[in-house]
C-alpha cells in the first residue's frame, strides 16, 4: 500500500475508535498526528484481532494474531508487506527509532488476552498492563518529543497505566461480555465480592454498595498513577503539552463522571459530555507552556476508603 494511504487508514481508524484520544491529537503539530495515527492503527488492529474475532476458536485467533505479528516483524527486516497499516508503522519506527522491544511487549500482552481472563493481585494485572499500556507511554515518547528521556520515561509509563485502568474501571460490563474481569480478584476478595456479584450488578443494570465500594477503591488507585504521571506533561516539548494534557483531562474526567454516578458502571457507560471535552481543548491550547496540570477528580485515600 502507499505509505500516504496506509497513514491515512491509520488515522481512520483512529477517529473512529479513539474519539477522546483522536481529539487530543488534534492539538499536535500537523506533521507529529499521523505517527501517532500509525501507533493507534498498530494497536488498535491487534486488539481488534483479539476483541473482535470471538466467534473463532481461541487457537485459530492465536493464529491470526500471530500471521499478523509475523507479517510486522518481517517488514522490519526489510521484506515487503501487504497489509494497510503496516507501512505507516514501519516508517514511524524507521522515523523515531522506536524501541522494538516496547513492540514485542505489547504483542505478548495481546497473546495473554487470549488465554487469560483473570488477575490474581494488582501486580499481575500491571505486568498485563506494561505491555497493554505502559510502553505506549514509551513508545509516544519520541515522537512527542522531549528534552529528558530519562526522566519522562516514568511518568509516561504511569500515564499508561492510569488510562488503561480507566478503561478496566469505565468498562467492566463490556469485559465482562467477552469472558474477562481485570479487576484484581485480590480487590474482589477484599470487598467480600466475587466475578458472580459483578455479574449480577451486569444483569441488573446497577450495582450494590459493595461493588461501588470497590469501584471507589480502584478509582484511587487509578488516581494515583494519573499522580505520578503529571510532572511528565511539563516535561514534553512545548508544541506536544497541550495534546497531552487534553488526553490527561480528559481521560482524567471519566474517573469524574464515574464518581458522579456514585460509582455505578453498570446502569451507563461513563462519558465525558462533548461540551466538557470541547472546552478542555481550548483551554488546553490557551494554557501557557510549562504551566503544572491539574489532578482529575477529588483525591481518594484507599486506605481511608478500606477502613
């Protein structure tokens, strides 16, 4: 495919499915959007492989992610690929210099998709998710661009993991449709809970003051890494800051809309208002480079909230 055609999938596929993210971009420098279009369209087509195919058996969609995984790594060795995403990828890496082991951690987290479907304790779920989420961090990096690696690296590892447990917090009725529960069946345990009651909350389209109770917890603990990540945004070049901390926000503010509900991520899926999101933007592209970003939502102490 023509690279100019394979970038512009990639950043359909990107409005399409990634609208909070995709307006983010928006804020990026023209020449900046369609390498982070080309991520998008790399991971959103891997866990399109691993979502969308549930009909098959597990060891034919094993197959597929694996003919798609091996058609990437041959065009990094140089051989041609037929594939419409691929081509934007591999130049984005080619551009960058992109870490390929922050690739490979990746696939290997959307082969675990296939087979695992519980969490033991938190520190399983975030070895999942330093491959689901926390190298995209690293991965945007470069692009993004900024006068310290070595101290981005971590918070943008965080900011990873803040929006994926966002997600699992926003979307435990629809994991729950395709067999997965990724909060930590430690965290269940711990509230008296089990996959069982969230299912019933499922069913009834609202949920207990238990399961609220653990929605609360998991919040505070996705607070937390938006905590740690938010000394990164300031340290991005200035053309990227304002996209960051629009996704920042804004992702952020599902965790507001959750806590608005009084926890409740069964009787609708919490969304940030096109208002709202519209309204960060423009603050976003008005606020003056370097300026702190502010942490989503009230603080919550888990410890507080436990005892």
């Amino acid at each position: 495919m023509d690279l100019a055609d394979s970038y512009a999938r990639c950043r359909d596929l990107h409005r399409e499915h990634g609208r909070t993210y995709y307006l983010a971009t928006r804020l990026l420098p023209a020449w900046k959007r369609r390498h982070v279009h080309a991520l998008y369209g790399f991971t959103r087509h891997a866990d399109e492989i691993v979502d969308r195919t549930e009909s098959l058996p597990p060891q034919r969609r094993a197959e597929l992610l694996n003919e798609w995984s091996e058609r990437f790594l041959a065009g990094l060795r140089g051989e041609p690929v037929d594939d419409p995403l691929l081509p934007a990828v591999l130049h984005t890496i080619a551009v960058f210099g992109l870490d390929l082991a922050d690739f490979d951690s990746f696939l290997r987290s959307m082969a675990m998709d296939l087979t695992v479907t519980r969490y033991p304790t938190y520190d399983d779920l975030l070895e999942y998710m330093e491959g689901s989420a926390a190298v995209i961090g690293t991965m945007m990096l470069p692009i993004l661009g900024t006068d310290d690696v070595a101290a981005a690296r971590e918070p943008a590892r965080q900011l990873g993991f803040a929006f994926q447990l966002t997600n699992f917090i926003r979307d435990v009725s629809e994991d729950l449709d395709r067999g997965r529960v990724y909060l930590p069946e430690a965290d269940l345990a711990r509230f008296g809970l089990g996959v069982d009651d969230l299912q019933a909350c499922k069913d009834r389209g609202s949920t207990t003051p238990e399961v609220a109770a653990l929605i609360e917890f998991e919040t505070a603990r996705a607070q937390e890494h938006y905590a740690a990540a938010a000394a990164g945004v300031t340290m991005l070049a200035p053309a990227s800051q304002a996209c960051i901390r629009t996704a920042y926000l804004l992702y952020g503010g599902i965790l507001d809309e959750v806590a608005a509900a009084r926890y409740d991520v069964f009787e609708r899926r919490a969304t940030v208002p096109n208002r709202r999101r519209a309204a960060v933007a423009g603050r976003a592209l008005l606020t003056a480079t370097g300026t702190a970003v502010p942490l989503p939502g009230p603080r919550l102490d888990r410890e507080a909230i436990l005892a």
